[in-house]
C-alpha cells in the first residue's frame, strides 16, 4: 500500500492553544489599559486554575512585570470614600 502525499497547505490551519488565546487577550487588554487576571484568561481559554499559573510563569520568565499586592499577587484594594463633604472626604 502507497499513502498519497499530501503538500502543507492543504492541512487546516491549527487551533491556537489555550496560552496562545490567554496571551492574545492579554495583549489585547493591555492596549486597553486593564490588566487581567488569571480567572479572566480562564474564561476566555475555557481552563479552570490554569490563568493564574500561565500569568506567573509569564511573570517568572519576565515577560510581566512582577504581581502588585499581596504574597498571592492580588491587586491592592481600592479605597474609594463613602461618602464626600464639602471640607473633606471621609472613608
């Protein structure tokens, strides 16, 4: 039996892998001015848990500068006043 060759152009186009999608939407994000997390990368790849470990990794190897916030790379919270007088703010 003989198989027939077939030339690289008649194969489909790849799917892009998961980090290949979390890292165009990153990207994307980035230009937007937002930084997204890892839960955000999980949705948009269809992973569970696996966001936070690409972003580190992209972080360990330099591609991101290092996590803002706490030991787990949680962003700092926001402190917004309650409510504002007209001398001052109080939180």
């Amino acid at each position: 039996m003989r198989l027939a060759v077939v030339p690289n152009g008649a194969r489909p186009p790849a799917e892009p892998t998961a980090e290949q999608r979390m890292c165009a939407y990153y990207v994307t994000e980035r230009t937007k001015g937002r930084t997204p997390t890892g839960a955000e990368l999980d949705r948009i790849a269809g992973t569970n848990n696996y966001g936070r470990k690409v972003l580190r990794r992209w972080r360990q190897s330099g591609h991101l500068p290092p996590a803002l916030g706490g030991p787990r790379g949680e962003r700092p919270a926001r402190r917004e006043p309650a409510y504002a007088a007209s001398e001052r703010v109080v939180v």
